[in-house]
C-alpha cells in the first residue's frame, strides 16, 4: 500500500467525524439551529440516545472479545498518569487561578462522543463495544479526578464526594453499561423489533452530537485564547496522546486495542470540562477556549495520528 492510500484510508475514519463538526458549525452561523436546539438535543443525546447506543453495541457485543481487562487497567493508569503529569506541569508553568481549569482541560476527552464515533468509524462493532467499556471506565475517572483538580485550586470549593458518588451512580451513559452487562454475559436476546427500533433511535447519536458540537464551538473566542489555553489544548492533542500511546506500545498493545487507545486518547477536550468550571465560578473563558481549541486540531491531530500509527505498522 502506497502512501497516497495509507493517507485516504485514515482520512475515511476521520472525514465523516470531523465533517459534522464543521457542519454543526455552518448550521449555527446560518441561523438554522440556534441555542435552544443545541440544549435540547445535547441533553436527548445524553439522557437517551448514546446509552441507548451504548447498550446495544454491548447487548450485540462478544464479552470476551470487547471485555479486555488488560486493555480496561491499562486506560485507567494511563488516564491517572495523564492527570498527574498534566498537574505537575501546571504547577510550574500555569497561574494558580487557573491550574485546576487547565489541569482538566489537558486530561479529559471527549470519549463519549468523537472517541466513539472514531472507534466505530475504524472498528465497526468492535469499537463500539470495546469503547463502550472503556467508556465506564474513564467517565469514574473524570468526575472525580476533575472534581479534584477543580477544589484544589478554586477558593471556597471542597471536595465534595458525596455529591460525586451520587452524579457519577446516576449518570445515563454508566447505567446503560451495566444495565447491558447481563444480556451479553448470559446471551439474552431481545426481540428483533426491539433491536431495529433501537437502533433507529441510537442512530441519532453520534450525527446529532457531533452537530452540537461545531455549533457550540466560538472561532472569535478561539482568537482571543489566552496563552494557558493553547498550552492546554498541546497538552491535551499531542502531548499526553504521543506519550501514552508510546507506553501502550512498549507493553505490548497493537493492532485494533493500540488503535483504541489511541483514539481516546486523542480526543479533544471535553464539552463537559467547561460545565463543571461553571458551575464553580471559575475562568469559563479559558475553559470554552480549550475545548475550541482542542477540538478544531482534533481533525488534524487525530488524522496524522492515525495515519502515522499505520505507516509504522503499529495499527
């Protein structure tokens, strides 16, 4: 395979995410979605369509192909690695005020979204399943380890666990995993009705997301970028997603599981991080302006990324 085909190979995984991206974007300079759309079909998104999305790539899934524990440890110490390693950088290179902003803006991705729809671009099923393990994994991890970073540094916050505990037990897209687990684990099979009807309504999902996604994005914002912001968003991009996927190699992950990891680690920053800012009163600008960031050198990132994985022979 020549180079000319290695590089329209990568881009059919990556073109169709990032498309709708840039489509979300047209749609909302155009005037045709406007705020009170993106509210509503992010929260359909959330509440409905991606756990129903989730729950039937598990229910179809093969446990023990998609159910990889080493794969699972693995993406959760390098998850842990990443958020140390992006704390430490800010404690000597970042603003106090702004340390636990950046500190979640360089680790958190977006997963549930553009990992997602990247893994079932590349993987088909098998992405979808395996990634939607991974998922239940990392959405434990973020919570907590943002709500950390967040308290350390933001006067008058704490760490607040109980509160954590109980939105981490009551959020939609862990609930569907386990809600799945017994279906796949003892091969219950659901009427077929059940399973076409199902899959219309998931397949909303990721378009739908995706679209949200370009609109809520501010390009104005994004010139304005502070410093901080644009050390996060290398932070997040190219930093942690070389050197992770580097460890995972050098453990002996390759082919479709290093492809994986690769694509989680890679996403940009998630949508969720500037919520969670928000909600404490800390800097939303520099939080807005990371997941701009992050997400418009998503499309560049992502696909060099992939396309040098494969000319290696990694993937």
């Amino acid at each position: 395979m020549d180079l000319l085909e290695l590089f329209t190979r990568t881009l059919d995984v990556t073109l169709p995410v990032f498309a709708m991206v840039f489509i979300g974007i047209a749609l909302k300079r155009l005037g045709w979605i406007d705020s009170e759309f993106i509210s509503t079909a992010s929260a359909l998104v959330f509440k409905a369509t991606l756990p129903t999305l989730i729950f039937l790539s598990l229910v179809k899934a093969d446990l023990s192909v998609a159910l990889d524990v080493p794969l699972l440890l693995f993406f959760a110490v390098a998850t842990l690695g990443q958020f140390l390693f992006s704390w430490g950088w800010a404690h000597f290179r970042v603003p106090v005020a702004d340390r636990g902003i950046y500190v979640q803006g360089a680790f958190r991705g977006n997963c549930g979204v553009v990992g997602l729809a990247l893994a079932a671009g590349m993987y088909g099923n098998y992405g979808l399943s395996a990634g939607s393990l991974l998922l239940g994994v990392v959405i434990v991890m973020y919570n907590a380890l943002s709500v950390v970073a967040l308290a350390a540094y933001q006067p008058g916050q704490s760490t607040d666990w109980r509160s954590l505990l109980g939105h981490i037990v009551k959020n939609p897209l862990i609930l569907s995993v386990f809600a799945a687990l017994p279906f796949t684990a003892f091969s219950i099979s659901l009427p077929s009705w059940v399973m076409t009807s199902g899959n219309y309504f998931a397949s909303l999902t990721l378009p739908l997301a995706l679209i949200c996604i370009g609109a809520t994005l501010s390009v104005s914002s994004m010139r304005e970028g502070s410093q901080v912001a644009f050390s996060a968003s290398s932070m997040k991009m190219v930093i942690l997603p070389v050197l992770s996927t580097i460890a995972a190699w050098l453990i002996g992950f390759s082919g479709s599981q290093l492809g994986l990891l690769f694509l989680f680690f890679a996403s940009p920053t998630a949508a969720a991080s500037f919520v969670m800012v928000k909600a404490i009163n800390g800097n939303v600008a520099l939080a807005a302006n990371i997941i701009a960031i992050t997400t418009l050198m998503a499309s560049l990132t992502v696909t060099l990324g992939i396309f040098a994985l494969r000319l290696v022979g990694w993937i």
